[in-house]
C-alpha cells in the first residue's frame, strides 16, 4: 500500500510540474495558483519574478467562516472567484495565468476559472 501511495504522490508532483513548464512563458504575468483539499478551497495570485504571494484567499478566510461558503463546495468555487478577481482589480491585476496543478480543469476548477473571467480577471 505504501509502495501504491508513493507513486501517486510523484505522478501528481510530476503533473504539476508539467503544467507549470508551460506557464514559464508568462512570466511578466502573475500566476493564479489553486489548491484543493479534502474540505476547502484556496486561491493565490502569486508573482514568480519576485517569489511573493500578492494575494491569498480560502475558503477558510474570516470573511467566509460561518457562511455556507465555508466549505468546498459548487457555490464557493463561484464567490471564491468573483472575490479573489475584485481583489486583483483593486491591486490594478488584470491578467493572470491558471495555474491548475495537478487537477483537471473539472467541476470546481472550471467554475471557479469561469466566475473569474465574468468577474473581469483576463486568462
């Protein structure tokens, strides 16, 4: 079982880096970086050229907790996009580049990207 866990673990790091290797093409644009865990969602725009996090956002953020946008779910892909592409706004980002990991562009990832772009964040 362990042998089983250690080779999904490297073929999931390995995807990440695949997709990243592409997105080295942008690098005057920030990366919109999303993570996935068991119950929550987070989202960061980060900065590659100076290795920061220009913004930072989850669904365990205080202005989500104790809202029905507390949790992973369908809705909170929605608010986590429109929120974190009116934060980009007011720190004058524009354009981004999707960094998707090691997840398919599926289900939450895909509302999330969509509830973005209507909100105004070009990618």
């Amino acid at each position: 079982m362990e042998k089983r866990l250690k080779k999904r673990t490297k073929q999931r790091i390995s995807r990440a880096k695949r997709v990243r290797r592409h997105l080295r093409l942008y690098t005057a644009k920030p990366r919109l970086s999303v993570f996935k865990s068991n119950r929550h969602l987070f989202v960061q725009i980060i900065d590659d050229e100076t290795g920061q996090t220009l913004l930072g956002l989850g669904t365990r953020s205080k202005e989500f907790q104790g809202t029905k946008f507390a949790r992973k779910s369908k809705e909170s892909a929605q608010k986590l996009g429109q929120v974190i592409a009116e934060r980009a706004k007011e720190q004058k980002i524009d354009e981004v580049v999707f960094d998707r990991g090691s997840y398919c562009y599926h289900g939450l990832l895909s509302l999330l990207a969509d509830s973005a772009r209507s909100s105004g964040l070009n990618f």
